[in-house]
C-alpha cells in the first residue's frame, strides 16, 4: 500500500515537472522570438549637422543672442523641459503653484513660435494624475517632453502619493497633435518596491530603432542614475542602472557615436563635489565606472549638448545655484567654463534644459524660482565668447 | 489583451475587502474555533465570506477621496500587487467558503495560522529572494537584480529550479501559483513588463516574513 502511494507521489510529481519543463521550454523559445534587438543611438542624437537651421537669419554668420522670461504670474515654477517642433517652433513644460510640492502644483506648457512666447496653460494636475492611473496622487512634478522620430510628443512627469520627491512614481503622457491634446497618463510600473523612486530630470536620447532612452534617477534611501529604454511607438521596455554608487543622481547624456555615449551625472555628496561622467560603449547596455571631471557640482542638475562636430556644450552650476555658466569641450572630459548666463548671490538658476537645432542653440532654466527663462543664441555666438577667452589667456 | 489595471485593481481590492473581514469578525467575534460543530464552522465561514465580498464591492466601486474608490487611495501608495499575491487571496476566500478549519476571522496575520497558506517553504524562499532582489534594487548589491526581470531567460531557469523545491517541499499549489504567474507575465495581464512584479511583491513578502517568524 506504501510502494503504492510512494508511485502514485512519483507519477504525479514527475507530470508536474514535464509540465513545468515543457511550459517554460516553449516560454522561452516565444520569448527569445521577442526579444529585442540592442539598442543603438540614433545618428540624428549623435550628430545635429543633419539638422537644418531653425532660423534662417541668423544662418548668415550674424552673432544672435537674446533672452526673455516666459510670461507665467504663479509664485513658484521650476524645472523646465524643453523641445523643438516642426515649423521652428519649440514647446515647454515646467511645474508652478504656490510652492513647491504643494498640492496647487500642476504642470503647465508653453509654445514658442520663433519669435514669442504664447499663451500658458496647466496640463496635468494631481486631480488629473489620479483619475489616469487610477491612484492617489497628493503633487506632481519635474516634467521631461521629448518628441520622437514619428512625432509623437511624450510628455514624463512624476507624482507622489505619499511621502516626499523619493516617494515618486513616473507616469507617461503622449500626444500625436504636438502638444493640443494629450491622451489618458499611465503609471510606469519600474520598481519592485512598491513602484516608488523613480524619478526623471533630462530629455532623453534618441535610438536608431526609433525608440528612445529616457534618463531617470532613483531617490529612496540611496541615489542612483538609470536609463528607461522605449520602442517607437513609446512602450516601456526595459530599464538599465548606470552604476550602483549613492549620491550621483540626474544623468544627461551624451551620444558620440551609434554605440559610444557619456552620462553626466548630478552630484549629492557631502564631502565630493566633482562633476562626473561614465562612458558606454555598447548603445547603453553596459556603462564605466564613475570618473571626475574637471568640472565641480554641488547637487545642481547639468545638461549637455552637441553643438558641433566634436564640440559639445554643457549648461550647469558651477558652484552654488546663484551661477549658471556655459562650458564647451571637444573631447566631452576636459571642459572649460566659457559664459555665465547668471551670477547673482541669493537667487536661483538651475536646472536647465537644451535644445541644439542647427545653428540656434535654445536654453531655459528656473529663473530666481519665480519664471522660466529663455536663452537663445547661435553658434557664431558661442565661438565668439570661446574666442574671447582663447584672446584672455 | 486584457485591461492591465483590472487585475491589480482586483487584487489590492481583494486585500482591502480581506482585512475588512478580519476587523469585522475580530469585532464582532465572528470565529469558528476547531471546538466549534462543523455546522457553526460552515455558518460563520460562510458569513465571513459574503462579507468579504460585499466589502470587495465597496472598496471597488464606492468613491471615498476626490472620486476615488479605496482600492485606488491603496494602489497610490502601495503600488501593484503580484499574481501569486491575487491567487493567494483568492484561496483564502477559497477556504473561507470551504475549507472551515482556515480562518482569516482570526486574530493572526492575514494569511494564515498552521495550516499553510503561506506554505513555510514558500515563505522561506519569498523572503530569501525578496532579501536579495530588494537588497539589490535599493543599491546594495552592485549587481542590478531587478533588471534581469526585463529579459527573462536566465530567470526562468531560476523559477524552474525554485518550482522544483516547490515540489520538493510538497508545495505542489505554490508551484502552480508560479507557472500562472510566469504565464501571466507572457500575456502582459499586469502593468509591469518584469517578471519579478508578477512573482512576489513587498506586501506578499512581508506576509511570508510574519509567516516564517511568527508560527
């Protein structure tokens, strides 16, 4: 009667596993049909030369530099995003209230059409936010447009429900009207604790795929860079930690090649105030060890743009948020500090954003926390004042 | 394709509506003692469970916040619940209904005194992988565990060994719970694109931790 038992246990333990093995063979041979190509960057993210110029007056070797503050009456805005249209045009989001991650916050978006700034209009409030994703949400902030090769624009904001900024969770808006209508947000689902701390900060980079990385950084008890990839069509795919060190934060990156790429990362260390950077050399799938550069940061987000064959700019704070400069390099490691765009004690500047177009380089950043402003300049600018300090030395 | 948010709506709807069920037969002493005849055990199982699923009724469909329901405010805070966590609630209501000796009326933890759901192997190796994958995720270990969830194949291997232990440890309903969840994870029936989502989550784990410890 044992041996019986004993058989009978067997038996079906052993249809249990064929129909574990046979299950999970067949799963992975689907799975492996499905599996994504590696990424590579696309050439429109490592080389702007494709690109035609977005004003024509200022092709003819004229110096152009102008500034303006985008009209917006709210007490508190910050972190703005920034990116271009089609017909020169280029669009702006950035998140204003009373203060911020008061509840009164939304996320507000301006267009700009070459020569003005239009009309400014809330479009994701946390009311909004919980009624997409079907979860409460008590602020939003920090929100990243990026337009991809088909047009689609996608807008990336992040929402708490409880908690403060490290308690954040990403959510994913698109629009196929550039920017006149958006569709119903969605909950990215990118950490295994409870879906917090995942945060976004930079535009994001575009593949040969036509998909795209989106940079975030993780906040919860320890600070970390990573890079979100998307397919063409802006599914989530996958996610890729740049390293596993505390305190570096907010990646901006670089591509120099269809593979190679720099990551510059945000700095919040007590005791190490470095700007650093790491390299890939496999479209993003593998990256460095954190390196210093030559540059300092005490915890201001950095951005970084190629604005010519082998020149790339970055737009940071130099020391304390009360400067923000500009800083060439041509080798993307050794950069030299070339323009201050602000220098007043007491005020803000901060996080900025770029956008390369041809020969017109666009730029906005958080205004004395009161505004967005709007920087514009062209190349024979930016060479004039790395002329000037060549002439110095 | 199934909606993604209907699943895991389901789920934290069905924790909710179970706790509620716990408070309300603590209150209102709705237990059914191994003691107790079979009838009064049959009764007040019965009566736990068409309270838990008024309450899941409620807790899905009665805005309570700003228009949203209970299971929403949960969801914003906690996050998305894991395939095995829904199929676990689902054989607690299972034995609420049938089963009269498994109790969720009951003064301990949610899920479940001596008689095993959690399983205690399961629970050991919830907590062993949760260990390691949260560990890693919050950077402690270099290695990103989590992102091996985005492609799979080696991870496979890894559940087809543990569903193995599974068997090993007369676990055979946990082995199964997991090849749903793999299963699950192939027809994209949640948000998440990571495998580790539809295997266990922090809820789960901390119920298998409460498991291993405290019985």
């Amino acid at each position: 009667m044992r041996y019986e038992n004993n058989t009978s246990n067997f038996a079906k333990v052993a249809f249990l596993l064929f129909i574990a093995a046979f299950f999970i063979i067949t799963f992975l041979i689907l799975h492996k049909a499905s599996h994504p190509q590696n990424p590579t960057f696309s050439e429109v993210a490592y080389s702007n030369l494709l690109s035609e110029s977005i004003d024509e007056d200022a092709d003819n070797g004229e110096v152009l530099f102008t500034s303006e503050l985008i009209p917006e009456s709210l007490p508190v805005a910050h972190a703005s995003s920034l990116d271009a249209l089609p017909d020169g045009k280029l669009i702006a989001f950035w998140f204003a209230g009373s203060r911020e991650g008061a509840t009164d916050v939304k996320i507000w978006q301006s267009v700009y059409d070459g020569k003005k700034w239009g009309s400014v209009t809330d479009v994701v409030s946390p009311n909004q936010t919980a009624n997409d994703t079907k979860r409460f949400t008590k602020k939003v902030g920090n929100p990243v447009v990026y337009r991809s090769i088909n047009g689609i624009l996608h807008l990336f904001i992040v929402s708490v429900g409880i908690g403060g900024w490290s308690g954040s969770g990403l959510n994913h808006y698109m629009s196929h009207d550039n920017g006149k209508t958006w569709g119903r947000g969605e909950r990215l689902i990118l950490s295994p604790i409870l879906n917090i701390s995942t945060l976004a900060r930079t535009s994001a980079v575009t593949l040969s795929d036509g998909g795209f990385y989106l940079p975030v950084y993780h906040e919860f008890i320890r600070k970390y860079p990573e890079m979100l990839r998307f397919d063409r069509d802006g599914n989530f795919m996958s996610q890729t930690r740049l390293n596993s060190y505390t305190g570096l934060l907010q990646p901006s990156i670089l591509p120099l090649s269809n593979l190679k790429a720099y990551a510059y990362l945000r700095t919040h260390r007590k005791y190490d105030n470095h700007l650093y950077y790491e390299v890939t050399k496999d479209g993003g799938i593998t990256w460095s060890e954190p390196k210093p550069t030559n540059l300092s940061n005490e915890n201001s987000s950095i951005v970084v743009a190629q604005v010519d064959k082998n020149k790339y700019l970055m737009v940071h704070n130099p020391s304390k948020r009360d400067k923000l400069s500009l800083a060439i390099s041509n080798d993307g490691v050794k950069w030299t500090e070339v323009y201050s765009l602000e220098d007043t004690i007491g005020n803000e500047f901060s996080y900025p954003s770029i956008q390369v177009h041809g020969d017109i380089v666009d730029i906005i950043y958080t205004w004395k926390r009161k505004n967005i402003k709007h920087v514009r300049f062209n190349k024979a600018w930016l060479n004039q004042k790395a002329g000037e300090l060549n002439n110095d030395e | 394709m199934m909606n993604n948010n209907l699943i895991t709506t389901v789920t934290s709807g069905l924790l909710i509506s179970i706790l509620i069920t716990i408070f309300v037969s603590i209150m209102f002493g709705l237990r059914a003692n191994n003691s107790d005849l079979v009838v009064k055990q049959a009764k007040m199982g019965f009566l736990r469970f068409i309270i838990t699923i008024v309450a899941f009724l409620i807790v899905l469909f009665v805005p309570v916040y700003k228009s949203l329901t209970l299971t929403e405010l949960l969801r914003g805070i906690i996050g998305d619940l894991s395939i095995t966590t829904l199929l676990i609630l689902l054989l607690v209501l299972r034995n609420n209904l049938f089963n009269h000796q498994i109790s969720v009326g009951e003064f301990e933890p949610l899920v479940m005194r001596y008689n095993k759901v959690p399983n205690r192997a399961f629970a050991f190796i919830i907590v062993v992988l949760g260990c390691f994958l949260y560990s890693s995720y919050l950077g402690y270990i270099r290695f990103d565990i989590y992102d091996i969830g985005y492609f799979p194949s080696p991870l496979f291997m890894l559940v087809l060994g543990i569903i193995e232990l599974f068997l090993w440890f007369s676990a055979r309903r946990y082995a199964l719970l997991w090849l749903i969840a793999v299963l699950c994870f192939y027809f994209k029936c949640e948000s998440s694109h990571n495998l580790w989502d539809y295997l266990f989550d922090p809820v789960l784990w901390l119920i298998c931790l409460i498991r291993l410890f405290r019985f």
